[in-house]
C-alpha cells in the first residue's frame, strides 16, 4: 500500500485528528530509506543505456526520412 503513496514523501501534513496521516507519512519515509542505491557505476551504466536508445532512435528516423516513410 505505501508504494501508492510516494508523493507523500516530502509532504506535510496539515491537518490530521486520528493520526493516519502522520502514520502513512512514516510508512512511506521507511519505505523510501530501504530503497537500495544505485552506485555510481550503475547509474552511468543506465545513461550510457538511455544515450545509445536514443542514437538507435535518431538513426531509425533518419532512414525513415530517407526512405520517404514519414513518423507522426
């Protein structure tokens, strides 16, 4: 359930009689801290990834331009 509410996160609650807000704000605080990490050699690994998706995209719609099929 606390996965629903990750835009909870940095929020504040402002008005809360019973306390659910301030116990889902917690529930969700823990879950974000036990999220791993990515290392730093994992997250380049991921932008090299992203980059060579979108030089294959670029490519594609060049040929695709060339050969007269057009995207829209």
């Amino acid at each position: 359930m606390i996965k629903r509410f990750i835009q909870v996160y940095r929020g504040n609650v402002v008005y809360d009689t019973k306390g659910y807000g301030k116990k889902l704000k917690i529930g969700v605080e823990n879950y974000i801290q036990g999220l791993s990490k990515k290392s730093l050699a994992e997250k380049q690994q991921a932008i090299a990834w992203c980059e060579k998706m979108l030089d294959k995209f670029k490519e594609m719609m060049q040929k695709a331009i060339i050969d007269g099929i057009g995207y829209s």
